[in-house]
C-alpha cells in the first residue's frame, strides 16, 4: 500500500485509467514536439489549471521538475526586479539545482559552485526575525507551503500574511513553492489558499503529472513576460500536456481535493490516539507523524512485515504520510491497522 505516493507525486493513484487513456491517445498522435510550435494542449491545460486553482489571472510557464520551477521563478524575479538577494527559511527544500539548491537550507547537498548566491536564511514562523531584514534588495522570498522534507512543518497564516505585505512594501516578490504541497493534497488546490493571499509566483511539480514528469510556474499578470527570459526545450510536450490535464480532469470529476480534507482529518484524528505518537502535524493528506522515537525501523516493519510504505523526513523520528489523493476509508483503515500493529513492538521496548 502506497502511503508516500513516490513522494507525493502520484496525485490520482497509479494507473488512473483516464491517465492511462489520455497518454496512450496522445502517444498515437504526436509525443513531442518543442515550444517552437504553439501546442494547443498547453492552453488546455493553462486554462483548466487556472479554473481548478482560481489563478485564472496568471500566465503558465512549463517545465520538467520542480528544482527547475524554483529555478526560474528566483532567476525571473530577479529579471523582474533587478536584485540579486533572496530570503529563504530554515530547513527548507527547493531542489537541487544551483539557485535552487542555494536556497535550500542543507550545505551537505551544495557543492562550492553552489555557494556563490546572496541567500539569507531565516526561522520560520518568526515574524520579528523576518522584520528585522530589510528587504529593498531582495528580488524574491521563497518559502514552501508547507515544508515537506523538513517533516511537513506549516507556515502559519499570519506569518505568510506578514510576508506578503513586506513584499508589497518593498517591491519583493513572494514565491510560494507549492511542488509538494500544492495540486489538492492539503485539502485546498494549495497551500497558501488557507492564508488568503496571493503570491507573485507559484511553483508547482510532483503531483501536476501522477509521475509524469511535468512542472510548472504560475506568474501573476503584473510580471510582464519578455521574449527569450524563460526558455526549455522538453517543458510543455504533447505528452507531458495529456498526463497533467487528465490529472486535473480526475481531480475536478472525483472530488479529490474534498476527499484528500476527508481522509486526512480522519487520518490525523485516529492517530493522535495511538500510543508512541509525540505529534501529528500537517493538512489533509500531506501528514507528518512525530514519534517519540528514531522511527526508521518502524518505517521498515511497516514495509517489510505489513507491506505499507512511508516516507522519511530530515527529523528521524518523523514518518511522513502523502498518500494518494484517492484514498478510500477502507485504505485508510487497513493503514491505520497496520501501522497500530507495526508500533506494538515499539511501546513494548519504550515501557520496559
Ligand atoms: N520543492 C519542494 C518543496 C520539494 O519537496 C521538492 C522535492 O522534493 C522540490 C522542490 C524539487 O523537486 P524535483 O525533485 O522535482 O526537482
């Protein structure tokens, strides 16, 4: 049972038969053709997009993964403002390429080439430390919707409001990374809905194809686009096109930003009960479950012995739970069993 959706990549569950469907017509047509054709599915998608998500309003540019979403919403509000100094926030993850990687908060995945760029790094959640840096320099702010490999640590409503209006203030832009929090999976299209703000830019991947490899950035019609400023050769193909709209077709017929609320209230609720559980944090089916011990082991009973599969986070003791947005109550429960069974051992050697 897969309760890390190849890490909160697959959205509608393996091998949806419309995905499979929608592909396989489009295989039979044309896979792949470069952005020096105009691609009619790419309007299709832009548009059902921008419906599902309410950002109508913004433009769509296309990609392949989310280090390189990150990539060009830092380089294009450094294009849009001039400045080079970017804010991004402890523990935080955005890739692996080389702006990406630099604002990602772990020096043992950047190589010296990586270091050259002006990041700051602030805690998250502290208003009084984001206050104290001035920001009439900084082209953008990157901050995840909810941090995700950092073990699903959520940014709160009123700090994200604080920085939307300092980046309104100072003519910074905000970037919301949505890769993994966003496509429905919190129980809102993203993350950042729950603040009611709008920001600059929005990234978004993982989920977008159900494992296609497909990745987007959302740029608000104040950015005016230049020729020649973003550019890919594979970003928008035909194939990529079918996966992330028949992804947005499932998402929209079966209700699943509804059901991801659902069974992650449901989810979260049931294991607060259990014993050995420090914590539970996180929105809809994007969970983080904080054990009062390393939880790698468990991790392992729970594959090997009840064949569940989770997720790690950079905290040992943190398992984290991305399902796939089509999560039934049974599968719920048949986890909820499984991992109740797998902690036995556990609560034994931690009560002994
Ligand atoms: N941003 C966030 C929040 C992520 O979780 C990830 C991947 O885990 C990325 C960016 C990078 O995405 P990719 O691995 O597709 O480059």
């Amino acid at each position: 049972m897969d309760f890390y959706g190849g890490h909160a990549v697959i959205s509608i569950g393996h091998t949806h038969p419309h995905y499979v469907k929608k592909i396989e017509e489009q295989l039979e047509k044309i896979a792949f053709y470069s952005n020096s054709v105009k691609i009619r599915q790419q309007e299709e998608l832009s548009q059902k997009l921008g419906e599902l998500s309410g950002y109508n309003d913004y433009h769509l540019f296309l990609c392949n993964s989310g280090a390189e979403a990150n990539e060009n919403a830092l380089k294009l509000s450094s294009f849009h403002t001039g400045r080079k100094k970017i804010i991004a926030f402890e523990k935080s993850f955005h890739g692996r390429t080389s702006l990406a990687v630099a604002a990602t908060n772990d020096t043992s995945i950047q190589a010296a080439v990586n270091t050259t760029h002006d990041i700051i790094f602030l805690p998250l959640n502290d208003i009084g430390a984001f206050h104290e840096i001035p920001l009439h320099d900084v082209c953008a702010v990157i901050i995840e919707g909810i941090q995700g490999v950092a073990g699903i640590q959520t940014p709160t409503d009123e700090f994200l409001r604080s920085i939307r209006r300092k980046c309104d203030e100072t003519g910074a832009l905000l970037i919301l990374d949505e890769v993994q929090s966003g496509y429905g999976r919190t129980g809102m299209f993203f993350a950042h809905q729950f603040a009611n703000i709008r920001p600059d830019i929005i990234t978004v991947a993982k989920g977008m194809g159900n494992g296609f490899p497909v990745a987007g950035v959302l740029i608000a019609p104040h950015i005016k686009a230049k020729h020649g400023m973003l550019g890919t050769t594979f970003g928008g193909g035909y194939l990529a096109c079918a996966a992330a709209i028949a992804v947005l077709d499932v998402i929209k017929e079966e209700r699943l930003i509804g059901n991801a609320t659902n069974m992650g209230d449901y989810l979260m609720e049931e294991i607060k009960k259990m014993d050995g559980v420090k914590e539970v944090r996180g929105k809809g089916l994007m969970i983080g479950v904080e054990m009062h011990f390393n939880a790698s082991a468990l991790r392992n009973d729970l594959v090997f012995k009840h064949q569940i599969f989770t997720g790690s986070a950079s905290n040992k003791n943190t398992v984290r739970l991305l399902p796939p947005l089509t999560i039934t109550l049974a599968e719920a429960d048949h986890f909820l069993k499984g991992f109740a069974l797998a902690l036995q051992p556990y609560l034994q050697s931690v009560s002994q």
